[in-house]
C-alpha cells in the first residue's frame, strides 16, 4: 500500500510541475504584449494612383495623411497603417485620382515607412504593401515589416 501511495505522490508531484510550468508559459506569452505608437499629421507621402506604361510602371499623386500607426509585435516585427487624402500629382509621373478603386499589393522595396520617416528621418522598405485609392482620393495603407527592416540604401 505504501509504494502506491508514493507512486500517486510522484505522480501528483510531476503532473503539479508540468502544470506550473504550462501556465508560467502562457503567463509569459500573455505579458510580451505588442507595443502601439501613432504618428499624428497632417504630413505629406507619395502614393501609386494606376498602373502606367512608363519607367515606374504607375502613375503617382501626392497625398496627405491624417495618420500612421505602428503596431510592433513582440518579436519585433511590424505592421503599419495609415490614412491619406489625394491632393495633387507628383511631378514624375504625374497621376489623378482613379475612376474607380485602385487596389496593388507588392513586396519589399516598393514603399517605405512612413511612420519612421516622420520619426526618425529614416527610410525603411516594407517587406509587403496592401494600398486602396478611392476615386474620392481616400488612401488606405497597410504596410508589414521584418524586426529588422532593409534601408533604402540597400533596396
């Protein structure tokens, strides 16, 4: 009877462990928590409007943001977005608002954060882009990047 009785303890004693440290896991998963930062404007980006035959492959329009926010996980990665308003084609390859929604996703090295640029001065690619235009110029950026983000010296 008693080597049963130790053997139920043992058993109580590691399954007692095993279950301590699954909770002390999720506890620390629950506390590395992603961080937020938002970036006020008004301040000035350039965005693609079409798609064009020209060097660029798009037509491209000033516009001005009402915000960016950053949204940092806790490995360090990140996603951006933010809100703009069209306001007047850039001078290469100048741009006017679609006709109807204008929809382009595209990878590293084809937009640059926005929020680091107002931040620190840096310029930083995106690894992916997901942006809408309205035809009533609304913008809406959704940029993701890597914990450390390509410098657009490398690009």
């Amino acid at each position: 009877m008693r080597s049963s009785l130790l053997g139920r303890t043992s058993r109580v004693t590691v399954l007692s462990l095993v279950l301590a440290l699954v909770v002390g896991v999720l506890a620390s998963a629950a506390l590395a928590k992603a961080s937020v930062d938002r970036v006020e404007g008004p301040f000035e980006t350039v965005v693609p409007v079409a798609f064009a035959d020209n060097p660029a492959g798009v037509e491209l329009m000033f516009a001005e943001c009402d915000f960016v926010q950053r949204v940092e996980k806790p490995d360090g990665s990140s996603v951006e977005t933010q809100h703009c308003q069209l306001t007047e084609p850039f001078f290469v390859f100048p741009g006017l608002p679609p006709e109807r929604a204008f929809t382009n996703t595209a990878g590293t090295c084809t937009w640059f954060s926005d929020y680091f640029l107002q931040t620190t001065g840096e310029s930083l690619a995106a690894d992916r882009v997901r942006l809408t235009v309205t035809p009533s110029g609304q913008v809406s950026v959704t940029t993701m990047y890597p914990p450390n983000p390509t410098p657009e010296s490398e690009c």
